[in-house]
C-alpha cells in the first residue's frame, strides 16, 4: 500500500483533506447513530401493536433485519472516520518533522533533495575539514532522520488503509443484517470500576442497537456508569426514575386503600372480619394504621425528591436537563446537569452537604439552574452545563458533620465521576469546576487530597474545611491559583472552628492556605444560619464570583 | 490545632446553631402569597423597562418560584426570582441605559444593594425596594466578540407560602 510513498510524496500531501474527509466520515457515522435510533425507537413496538399473522412477523423479521442492518453501520464509519482523523494529525506531525529536518540540514550547508530523499555535503565540506568522517557522520545522521519520518509515514499509511479495508462493507452484504450479541449484565458489571475513559471505549464497540439494548435491559446499571456518554445515561436513569415513581406512587396508594378499608369496616362494626385472631380488633386497626403512616411518611421524602426531579427534566420552561443518575434507596442518591457536559464549554459540579438527600434534592436543584444562568449572563459568551452531585451519602445532620467519614466515602465516587465528564466530552476538553458547599467542600477537598480529581479550578463557600491545611496538598488539574473559597462574616459555618482552625483543616477562605478568597455579602449577624444558605441569593457578590470562576475568569473575581 | 480542641470549638458552635434553630434566627417575612410575590417580580421587572430608552422589551429566560430560604428548609419559607434577557433594537443607547434606570430608582424609593457600575466588562446595579424587600439588578454583559446583552433580575424576599 505504502510502496510508493516517497519524501516527496508526504511533503506535498495536504493533512487538511485528509482532516476534511475523516470529518465527513464521523458526520456520517453520527447521522447513523441519529437514523439508528429512530429505526429502533420506531420499530420496536411493532410486536406489541401486531402481534400475529404472516405479515406481522414478515414485518417484525424485517424490522429486527432493519435495525441490526443500520446499527451495523454506525461503528465502521465511526472507525474509518477517527482512522483517518489520526492519519491526519500524524501527517501534519511528520511534515513539520521534515520540514526541521530539511532546514537544518540546509542550514549547515548540507543539499537536500526531497524528491530523490538524498542529503549530500558539497566536496568543499571534505576538502575544507580535517574530520571529513564527521562530515559523513553527518550526512548519515540526516539521511536516518529522514528514513525515519519516512517509515513513521509509511507506518501510519498502512494502518489506516488496513483499518479502511476492514471496515468498509462487504459488497454483497453490505454492514450485515444479523444482529451482534447482546449485552449481558456481567458485561456492564465488569465496566465497573474501571477508568472512565476504558468504559467509555468499550461503550463505542457496541452498535446502537446494543447501546439501547444494555440501556434498556440495565438502566439502574448504565446510569451510573461513569464513561458513558451523558445522554444515553440519561436515558438509562429516566427508566428508573420512572419505575421508582410507578412503585413509591403504588406503595402510597396500596396504603391509602388500606387505610380506607380499615376504617369502612370499623364503621360498619366489622373489625372482627379483618383481624380473627385478635382478641382486641379496635387496638390492631390503631397498631396498623400507625404503621402505616409510618410506611407513608417514610415513602412521602423519596416520592417527593423523585417529583422534583421528574417535573424539572419536564419543565419546557427552564434549559433541558440530563438524568445523570437516580437511585431512591436510602437517604437517595441523584444526579443531574441543567445542559449537556459532554457538548458544553464549561462545565461546574455542585457538590451539597449536611442535610443534602432526595427529599430535598429540589433545592439543590435550583441552584443548578442559578449557576447555570449565571454563567450565561456574566460569561464571555461560551456555553455551560451545571450539574448538581449527590453522588454520595451526606450528613443527615449537623452532629453527623464533625466526622470525615462521610467526606472519605463520598471522594473516590466523585472523582471517577470528573473523570467520566472528561471521557465523555465531544471535541476540546471543556473547563471544568467543582463548587462544594458546606460539608460539600469537605467532600471535595477529601477528593482532591487522597487522589486526582479532574477539575481545572475548585470552590468552596460554606466550608468547615476540606481535609488539608493548604491549597497545595489539593491535586487537580490546575493549581492552588485555581482554589477559591469564601465564607460570609455572619455564617454560622465560621464557628465550626478557633480562629482558622476548622473541624475539617484549615479555613479554605484564609490567606494562610493558600487559595484564593473571594468576597460574598456579610449577612446578617441576627440570622446566622439563613447566611449559609444565601450564596446564591440576589445582590450576593458571590454569585457573580462563581460565575466568573466556572467560565474561566478566575481572574476577575474580587 | 488539635481534632480535641476542634472538636470542642465545633460543639461550641452546634450550641449556637441549636440555639438559632429553635427559632432565633427566624427572617421577618413579609404579608405576601407566592402568587402576590411572583405577580410583584414581574411587575418590578416591568417597571423598570418602561423606564429604560424606548425600544426595550424582555424576554424571560429563568423562572424560580420556589426557592428555599435555607438548606434545611426548617421553617417553609421561599423566595422566588425570575431573569430575563433585556432585548433592544439595534443604536438602542446601551450605555445610557443604566444611568436610566438607577436614576429613576433612585428617585423612587430603591436603595443601593450592590454597586458594581465601574465595573468595565460587567457594570452591574443591584437595588432593594425599601418599603417591601424585593430587589432588582440590571446587568450589561460585554462579550467577547464586541456584544452587549442586557439582564434584568427580579427577586422577592423570603415570605411564608
């Protein structure tokens, strides 16, 4: 395949169309993901609607045919188009390589020719030296540069012919209409734990039919799963999210009913009839309707928390909202990003603290939105996304806050997930921030200081500490420049501590740490606690601040 | 400092919290309904562009009608805000508009929150009306490819629902 390519041959060859083309080839495979999903969005009922006959099942087997046949395409094109899209940038690599090598050599007098691929030394460069060997050694040297700029072209050359060949269709069965292997539950267990940017690779092997098969089969699994593309998690969690309603809506509702008949029978004098075996039925109804208010009280937080989140991604009201992860069990876990990350310029994580649950998820929620349109009205005119994490288990209480434990637990699941939204994201890595508030930033700092957390700048307002004594033991992208934090002067948060000693490390917003402070409005001294809940209040200089740091302003904040 | 003594300073400071929760830190809410709230910022927001220069209309981009006053959300009590994007025809005096406009609340009864006019790339002006609480700020966005966009921002203080 590379058989005739020469110097010459590389040295003219134009990157940019080669770019061009691989760009052509990844729009096409996007437009067949795009098709893909409408085929198998529009096909998949087709069973259901049409159950029986001849016809129904030519056209269910046609569908199935339809739908692996386009799913089938997508991941070719795909490859052929980063294949190329590689090619391009080792191209453009090895010319500027020659390009250094050719002027250097000329510029030490040596001639080179392109075409032939030769480097000669004029005779006067023996005749002038007493070291005519290093004259040689010389030519030799740039002769085995060029031959190895040469072989790096030829190598790339032959590898993106080969993976063109291998994925181009067959002319008779084009991508094939046999549907690929489905994904098993241990085959998205497996992905567990593993880099995001490893699952985020095993996640474009799969076809979309297999995308949306593993989705639907195993949503309280993909949503979770850091490295999968923020939409299609987003389209795991809303199954759950649906099913969770269905079912705490059903336990309330089974309870209610409940309730209603035990209290119809004791009016019609019939508790006899429901409790046999009790020698005091009026006491059993109270003993049960007790438990089950207990029972309702305990699914009223839960459904609660669902509700704000199901009426938020369905408010055609506010920006479009992702599902990032959902799971009602215990104080409830929940994820979601006003935006998409994977497309946004900036990106900022809002991570809460003590009292943080799905009960209350609605709060943390508006303050997504808040940052989210922050960011579009004092940014220089880029897009962001702004997630709100509760990816862990927060202190359900201020006594619970004085341990770290909650903090530890909760750092290696946020730092995969910053690194999921770098797996993940389209085209130039976006600017990322992290904004812990309270014992959030406790959460974060923990983070930071026991691994890499994926952020190019962290903020804390609120904070009793964040685990360290100084910015620079935190480890993110950025540096300790990049560490902001303040605190207003009437916080309650700033008796959590003796001068800058705080329950959790060093006060964040102290010059001695190292970060950088910013101002927030003092609040007032009659209502401390109100004051650690208005950072994202009207008129409070920190939003702006926060604004200008998730948009990539630090410099600005004041 | 020692995880004793830090220990000891955060229980200092429980005691105050647990003090402060048992209803010293309750906010003075005004009288309203949400409904009345929601009605009031918007109207605030109306106001103000009938006296921006001729030609301004908004356009809402974000409405927050139930806010919570703390993270605890110990006793109900919300605030709602709402924003929009001021949208001007084109030789719409953008400059001048915000010295329009703080005059005019100046006058009228609105007393200087935050004050960030001098501010080069984001002059700001946010003002609370002293007879109710509600606060309003105006906002000049200069982009970086040579744009100006405009945001009004209308917000209630807390109030029980």
């Amino acid at each position: 395949m590379s058989g005739g390519l020469t110097l010459q041959v590389l040295w003219d060859t134009s990157a940019d169309a080669i770019a061009a083309r691989a760009a052509a080839w990844s729009a096409m495979a996007e437009d067949i993901d795009n098709a893909a999903e409408d085929v198998i969005r529009g096909t998949r009922e087709i069973e259901d609607v049409w159950p029986s006959g001849p016809a129904a099942e030519a056209a269910t087997k046609r569908a199935a045919e339809l739908r692996a046949e386009v799913s089938n395409a997508y991941n070719p094109c795909r490859r052929i188009g980063l294949a190329l899209r590689e090619h391009a940038d080792t191209v453009r690599a090895l010319q500027e390589s020659l390009r250094n090598v050719t002027t250097s050599a000329s510029q030490q007098g040596f001639d080179v020719d392109i075409a032939a691929g030769t480097v000669t030394a004029p005779q006067h460069m023996y005749t002038e030296t007493t070291s005519p060997h290093l004259v040689a050694q010389s030519v030799s040297a740039y002769v085995g540069q060029l031959q190895g700029i040469l072989d790096r072209a030829a190598e790339s050359d032959d590898r993106t012919a080969n993976l063109i060949t291998i994925n181009l269709p067959d002319p008779k069965t084009g991508f094939g209409s046999l549907s690929l292997q489905p994904v098993s539950r241990q085959n998205v267990l497996d992905q567990k734990g593993r880099p995001p940017k490893d699952v985020a690779a095993w996640w474009d092997t799969l076809t979309p039919e297999q995308q949306e098969q593993a989705i639907a089969d195993y949503p309280e699994l993909v949503g979770w799963l850091d490295g999968v593309p923020a939409t299609d998690r987003d389209t795991a969690n809303r199954i759950s999210l649906d099913r969770s309603l269905a079912d705490l809506q059903g336990k309330v509702n089974a309870l209610d009913s409940r309730e209603a008949y035990l209290k119809a029978m004791a009016d019609q004098g019939r508790l006899g009839e429901v409790y046999p075996d009790s020698a005091n039925p009026v006491g059993s109804m109270y003993a049960e309707l007790d438990g089950i208010e207990e029972q309702r009280e305990a699914a009223a937080g839960p459904l609660a928390g669902a509700n704000a989140i199901k009426n938020r991604l369905d408010d055609p009201g506010k920006p479009p909202a992702l599902l990032m992860g959902f799971d009602p069990a215990g104080d409830g876990k929940a994820i979601v990003s006003v935006g998409d990350p994977d497309t946004a310029d900036n990106v900022v994580t809002y991570v809460p603290g003590t009292t943080a649950d799905l009960p209350g998820f609605g709060t943390d929620l508006n303050r997504a939105d808040t940052m989210a349109s922050d960011a579009a009205q004092y940014g220089t005119g880029g897009s962001t996304a702004a997630i709100v994490w509760l990816g862990y288990d927060a202190p359900d209480a201020i006594p619970n806050a004085t341990s770290a434990s909650y903090a530890e637990d909760g750092a290696p699941a946020l730092r995969t997930f910053q690194e999921g939204l770098r797996a993940t994201h389209d085209g130039s890595a976006s600017h990322n921030t992290i904004i812990g508030h309270s014992y959030g930033s406790t959460t974060v700092g923990y983070a930071a200081k026991d691994g890499h957390l994926a952020a190019d700048d962290l903020i804390f307002v609120g904070s009793p500490g964040v685990g360290v004594d100084s910015a620079q033991d935190l480890h993110i992208d950025g540096n300790a420049g990049n560490v902001y934090a303040s605190t207003a002067k009437n916080d309650v948060i700033a008796g959590a501590g003796l001068d800058d000693n705080m329950i959790h490390g060093e006060n964040p917003d102290n010059p001695g740490f190292g970060g950088r402070q910013f101002t927030s409005a003092d609040g007032s001294f009659w209502h401390p606690i109100d004051t650690h809940s208005q950072y994202w209040d009207q008129g409070n200089p920190s939003r702006k601040n926060i604004a200008y740091i998730v948009t990539g302003q630090g410099d600005q904040v004041s | 400092m020692s995880a004793r003594q830090r220990t000891f300073t955060l229980v200092l400071a429980l005691a105050t919290i647990g003090a402060l929760a048992t209803g010293c830190d309750s906010t003075q809410e005004p009288t309203v309904t949400k409904e009345e709230a929601v009605q009031r910022v918007a109207a605030r927001a109306e106001e103000a562009v009938q006296h921006l220069p001729p030609g301004a209309t908004l356009k809402q981009t974000l409405q927050q009608d139930d806010l919570a006053c703390d993270d605890q959300d110990r006793d109900g009590a919300r605030f709602v805000e709402t924003n929009y994007q001021v949208v001007y025809p084109e030789g719409w005096p953008v400059d001048q508009s915000m010295t329009t406009l703080s005059d005019y609340w100046n006058a009228n009864g609105y007393e200087v929150v935050r004050d960030d006019r001098d501010d080069a790339n984001h002059p700001e002006l946010v003002v609370e009306k002293k007879a109710d609480g509600f606060r309003i700020g105006y906002l000049i966005s200069r982009r970086d490819n040579g744009a100006a966009d405009v945001f009004l921002r209308s917000s209630s203080p807390c109030f029980q629902p």
